[in-house]
C-alpha cells in the first residue's frame, strides 16, 4: 500500500516496525532510512494541512469570508378535516356563507385540510353543502340529545326514500319429533314508507343581531331554530302514531286502543297488556295537564299505587289533554320509542340549511333566518304503541 493510502494510525504503527527491524540480521539500513523519512514527511505534511483547515476555520468565525449554509425548507404540516371545522376562522366563514349564500370560502379551508388524504372530501369541498362548523353540530347534537322524545326513537342516515319492513303474521317454530315432517314458516311482511318531509322554521331577528360575526351569531341562531326542528318532528311522530289503526296492514303498523274515559289508576296497565313482547321499554307520553288529572285523582281517591305503573312520563303538547278530548280522541299513547319509531336523517342530523333573508322585513328593521331539513318519521313497529282514547 502506498504511503499516501495509509490512515496515520498505520504509518506510526510502520514506524514502530521499522526500528525492530534495524537489528534484524541483514537488513537494509539504507531502505529503511528512506522509508522512515517518506513517512515523516508524510506526517508533518498531514499535520501542516490540518492547521492551515483550523486557521481557516478560525478566521470564518471571526468574520472574514462568507458562510453558506444549506437551505433547510420548513414542513407544513396541514391542519386535519376537524381542526378546520374546529376553528373560530372556519366559524366566522360558515356565518358569513350563510349571510352571503357564497360557502367558497369554507371549501378553500377544508380542500386545504388532510381531509383529501383520509378520504373526507367528497361533494362538500367542491359544490352543493359544506361541512358545518362543530359548534353548529354540538349545538344540533344537543338538541336532539335534550329532546325527552326525540332522544329516545332509533335514527338512521340512510339517503333517500328508506323502506322498512315490519312482521304482521308468521308461524312459529316446532319441536321436532324424530320422522315428522315440519312445515315451512308462513310469513306475512308489510312495508313502512319513509319518505323526508321537508321541516321549516324561520325566526326574526334584529339587524344588530344579524351583524353578530362567527361563532357568536352561529349560536344565537341555531339554539332556537334547531330545537324548533325537533320539536316539530317529534310532532308528527305523535300524529302518525294516532293515525295508525288498530290492526296492521301492508303499508301500516298496528296500534291498538284502550278506552278509558276517566283517569283510572288502572289505564297505563290496560295500555301495557296490549304491547308486544319487542316492546321493552315502555314510556307514557301525554299532555302535561293530562298528568295533573291523573295525579288529582290518584289524591282524591287514595291510590297507594302510581297510576303510570313507575313508568317515565314524558311531556307532548300536540297531544289534546284529557279535559279537552272528545269520545275517540287520543289523550295518552304508551309505548317503546326505540322499538316502534323510527327518524332517518338523509343528510345526517346537522344537514340544516339555513338561510338569511334581509328584505321580507326590511321595513321593521328585521332579519329572517329559516331552517329546512328533511326528515324521514315513521312508525315501524306492530303494536309497539297503544293509544288510550275516552
């Protein structure tokens, strides 16, 4: 290997080696001292460049010379689909949209997201409906959640007309006896249609208020119109239930009736007896002054037992109360919400258009802002409500 190929840890090592073999017999002392001094020379040379490196060094840190450092390019990291709808600037554009009808602003935000990355970004980036803000989802999610009824029925988000089907006959199983034959299940099946009905409602507002910017104007318009919403859904649940008849058919669940013409302690049990097996978790539903006369009359005659059999009661005003129903109206339904109704969302729960109309009442210094979503309501299952009527 040549001297200029050898690390400076092989030529002190060479060295040594040298100076072993001066005593060796017959060595060539004259080859030898010239190898010894190539390899001095060859150190005292590396030594020399490595100082003038360290001058160098030296006077670039002083000052002298220009130092070029490799450019280093910062990383963006792109906010996530839900950072975006989380922000006060996403809400303050969502607020502005609804003012100006233009979202463009909203879309640039969220194409600007990971959402492309995770497969979020469908029609919502480029055109139709954007994504709400998550202080208009909570302030949806909440209503529905508070809602005593609206909590309580199954939801799906099916798009679309959804159909479900629903048992009105079948036979049963058989125990078997060995050699016997057994019939085949003779099953009837009808079909509930759910078709979204479109829910409207506006509300006034002042025009100071509709300057409200962002997330400040977003609640002060969604806590009202969104509860209006649920209310009136669970509304026409309530009408569906009463316009049901007694026994099933192939476009209708049954629902029977008890008549009770006095608030009698046995009414809620009378009501129960008539519930199919699916139906779990019964609840009493009624007019809030039907309640009172049931309670009066549990007082005044001594019951010393609850008349709604320890089940909750909740509140519907849509309901006639038990002093203003006629023979044949409905005053109570009892029943499973879970089991028996059913709410589909075609553009989920928060898929509420609100529009800002600045003219209508532009003359009392006005604002309307109105609500739509389309809502399928249906009541699916036989005999999972019983209505008691006078």
């Amino acid at each position: 290997m040549e001297i200029k190929e050898m690390t400076a840890e092989a030529l002190e090592e060479r060295k040594s080696a040298i100076v072993a073999e001066l005593d060796t017999e017959g060595a060539d002392l004259d080859a030898l001292e010239e190898e010894m001094r190539a390899i001095k020379a060859e150190l005292e040379e590396r030594v020399a460049a490595e100082a003038k490196k360290a001058e160098i060094r030296a006077s670039v840190a002083a000052g002298e010379g220009v130092v070029i450092k490799e450019a280093i390019q910062e990383e963006r990291k792109m906010p996530t689909f839900e950072e975006v709808r989380a922000s006060k600037a996403y809400a303050e554009a969502y607020a502005e949209g609804i003012k100006t009808k233009d979202f463009s602003e909203c879309r640039r935000m969220l194409q600007e997201s990971d959402a492309e990355a995770r497969g979020l970004m469908t029609t919502n980036a480029d055109g139709g409906t954007v994504s709400v803000p998550v202080i208009v989802y909570d302030i949806v999610k909440n209503a529905w959640e508070t809602d005593a009824i609206a909590s309580r029925v199954k939801k799906s988000y099916l798009r679309g007309n959804l159909k479900v089907d629903f048992e009105i006959s079948s036979t049963g199983a058989t125990a078997h006896n060995e050699g016997a034959s057994v019939d085949e299940e003779t099953l009837v099946l009808g079909t509930v249609d759910l078709t979204p009905v479109l829910i409207l409602k506006w509300i006034s507002i002042t025009k100071e208020a509709a300057e409200l910017r962002g997330e400040a104007f977003l609640r002060y318009i969604y806590d009202e119109l969104v509860h209006k919403i649920a209310e009136k859904a669970v509304d026409t649940l309530i009408a569906k239930i009463e316009a049901c008849g007694t026994a099933s058919t192939s476009t209708c669940v049954g629902v029977p009736v008890v008549e009770a013409s006095s608030a009698s302690v046995g009414t809620v049990a009378s009501a129960m007896a008539q519930l199919s097996a699916q139906a779990q978790n019964p609840v009493v539903i009624m007019n809030r002054q039907s309640w009172g006369v049931f309670k009066a009359a549990q007082y005044a005659n001594k019951f010393n037992v609850d008349p709604f059999e320890g089940l909750d009661v909740l509140y519907n005003n849509s309901i006639k109360s038990f002093d203003v129903a006629s023979t044949g109206d409905t005053y109570m339904i009892v029943g499973d919400l879970g089991e028996g109704a059913l709410f589909n969302f075609p553009g989920g729960e928060d898929g509420i258009e609100v529009v800002e109309d600045r003219i209508t009442l532009a003359t009392s210094g006005k604002v309307k802002e109105i609500a739509s979503e389309f809502i399928g309501i249906g009541v699916v299952g036989p005999n999972a409500f019983v209505k008691v009527q006078k």
